[in-house]
C-alpha cells in the first residue's frame, strides 16, 4: 500500500476523461490499497485513480470512521434530484484551497465493486456531494469549473500564492 504521488493543479491530468474499468483483478485491488493510503495522507474524504495519475474509473471514499470505506467502480449518476444545496469543496490535488459548491442534494447512482458486480444506490447530502464531486472527477471535470468565473480566478490566484 505505497502512498503515490498526486497531480497537482493545474496539471493537465486532472482533465482526462477515464476509461471503464473491465479487469477487476488483483492489479485493481492493488490500486484500490494504494488510492486508500494516499488519500488517508493527504488527507482527505475521498480520491480516484485520475487524483494519482491512473486514467481509469475509479474512486474511494471514507466519509467517516463509522461508515467505512467506499469502493465505487465505474460510478454513473442516474438520477439527480431538483433540490440543491451549497457545501465546501477541496480536491487533494489543490490542497488548502475550498470554496463553496452548489450541486443536487439527492443523487442515484450505479457502479461496480471490486468484483464486478453491480450496485443501485441513493445518497444524499454530504455523501451525494462526495460522489458527484469524484464522477466529475473521473469524467475530467475539475471542480474548480463548477465555480463561476470570478469566485474560480480568486481562489486559484489565492492558491498559487500559498503554493510558492
């Protein structure tokens, strides 16, 4: 379970849309172990493979201790609800900086364990936030865009103050 270095923002990774997972392998497993310990040492909620430079569909979550931790292969939001609500986000890729984001409370969503085998679910709330924020993620969309542009060119020139 190494810890694996994180692209940074801007880097251009972070835009990547990332394949389907079809091996779900012990090469999977392994990825799963090393997203899990890098994104424990960042530290943060949640992580996937684009986070560590691996352009395949993949994310862990471990909202809180209670809960556990999250595997989701091949997310895809089915079902967004009407409702929003306002939450800060961050990305382990810009660590320090957040701002408040507005998405859909509700959400269901489809995936995959690690074995392959399909999964419905609903969320809402933080952990609806926590997903839709990672599927963007992995469809190359960082969440910085999901910012108007005032609030976006604020916070990135805040942020590459604090980085030098």
């Amino acid at each position: 379970m190494p810890i694996r270095p994180i692209l940074r923002y801007p880097h251009p990774g972070l835009k990547i849309v990332c394949a389907p997972v079809t091996a779900f392998d012990s090469s999977l497993a392994e990825l799963v172990d090393d997203l899990l310990a890098t994104m424990r040492a960042a530290p943060g909620v949640g992580i996937t493979a684009a986070h560590i430079g691996v352009f395949s569909r993949v994310t862990v979550l471990e909202l809180d201790e209670t809960d556990g931790v999250r595997l989701y292969v091949n997310p895809e939001i089915t079902w967004f609800s009407n409702e929003t609500m306002r939450h800060a986000e961050g990305s382990v890729s810009m660590p320090g900086a957040t701002e408040e984001v507005t998405r859909p409370r509700a959400i269901r969503f489809r995936y995959q364990n690690a074995e392959g085998i399909v999964h419905e679910e609903a969320a809402e709330d933080f952990h609806a936030i926590c997903i839709q924020h990672e599927v963007d993620q992995l469809d190359g969309i960082f969440w910085l865009q999901r910012l108007s542009r005032l609030k976006r060119d604020r916070l990135v020139k805040k942020w590459e103050k604090a980085s030098i």
